[in-house]
C-alpha cells in the first residue's frame, strides 16, 4: 500500500461495518474523538448498536460529555456484557497490555461465531520510529511508556492462533497525520521508497477458528 490512508479509510471499501453489533475495547477519547485515523469513531455511526469499554474513567467520562455511551471495564479481567458482537475492536489496545490471555479470552467469549475482530498496533519496524531513535532517542508519537510489547504480523497470527483465532486479512498502513511535521515528510519519501510491510500500523482482522467451532 504505497499511499497514504487511514485506519478507516481501510475498511471503508467493504460493507463490514455497517448495521453491526460493535464492541470497541479499549476506547480511548483519542481513538473515538481522533478524527480520520481511527476507527472506533468511524464505526459507532454505522453500528446497528455500540458498546464502548475502557478502563479509564476520566475518559470514559469525556466521552459521555460527547454523546458516546461508553462503561467501565478492565478487559484484563473476565467480564461478561450478556451477549455476542458481530465486531470487536481493539485499536491501538493490545501493546498496552499486560494479561493477553485473558483479555484474548474475553473477545472470543463475546464475538459471534460469524463475527470479526479487527487490532490495529504501531509497526516495530516503521522507518517513522527508527528515524525518531537515531535522531532524539526517544519515539514521540506513540504511547510507548505505557506499552508492554511489539507485533508484527507473523507474531500476531501465531498469537491469535493459540487463542483459537485464524486471521484472514491484514495489512500495513501509514497514517495521516493531522499536522506534517518536517520528520514527517522525510519519513513518507522514505516510505513510499519500501516494501509495504514498512508502514507505521498493521491492521489485522481475525475470526474464530474453524477447529474451534
């Protein structure tokens, strides 16, 4: 994928989205209110109904102040909503997270047999964060202080695959950034000069193991 795009814009093409039950885990007021490169914002228009959990009540709270109707929830500890999602969301969720297997758990006790899981997660070996190290020695634009680990699509298929999840699609995307900034600019030459594998985010849809069933 040689040219700019959005999380969004990604799954825009398809009609996956649309008159679903969502379940966005994990949704910050950044990845709701974010504007064209997130998704949680894109899909709660389309739902058929939306359900948001984080566990972050100062957030939780700026949402509600927006219209969104979000609850609080540890996805790290099993909880139970009461029923099954068509799409479970976890954008920019999963690096920040200490007990996967429970959490992993928790989305295939709530999807339906039918259902998708779609991660987004920065790309470890982005060119935007190489430059950033060899430049300031410290990458900037992502949470990274709160993250517990890195994926790239292989260690995310095998991942999925212990927690009964087979992934069909994935791919790797660059972001627009709202404000180009000069490190930006040299990054996106750079980028267009590469495989695709290189892009700043991978986005990753899954859906239940047929062994599973």
């Amino acid at each position: 994928m040689k040219n700019e795009t959005s999380k969004k814009q990604s799954l825009s093409d398809t009609e996956i989205c649309e008159k679903q039950d969502s379940l966005s885990v994990g949704m910050g007021e950044h990845d709701t209110l974010g504007g064209i490169n997130f998704i949680a914002g894109y899909i709660k228009p389309l739902a058929k109904e939306w359900i948001g959990i984080d566990i972050n009540r100062e957030g939780v709270e700026l949402l509600r102040k927006h219209g969104f109707n979000p609850i609080v929830v540890d996805a790290e500890k099993p909880f139970n909503l009461g029923k099954k999602f068509d799409i479970i969301l976890a954008e920019e969720v999963i690096e920040h997270l200490s007990n996967l297997p429970v959490f992993l758990n928790n989305v295939y006790n709530h999807l339906k047999d039918d259902g998708i899981f779609i991660i987004t997660t920065p790309n470890p070996i982005s060119p935007s964060f190489f430059i950033q190290r060899l430049l300031g020695g410290e990458i900037k634009d992502v949470h990274i202080h709160n993250h517990t680990h890195w994926h790239t699509h292989e260690t995310l298929i095998e991942l999925l695959r212990r927690y009964n999840f087979e992934v069909v699609h994935y791919e790797y995307i660059h972001p627009m950034p709202v404000k180009q900034s000069i490190l930006y600019k040299l990054v996106k030459i750079i980028w267009k000069l590469l495989p695709d594998v290189f892009g700043r985010n991978l986005l990753l849809i899954a859906k239940k193991s047929r062994k599973s069933e």
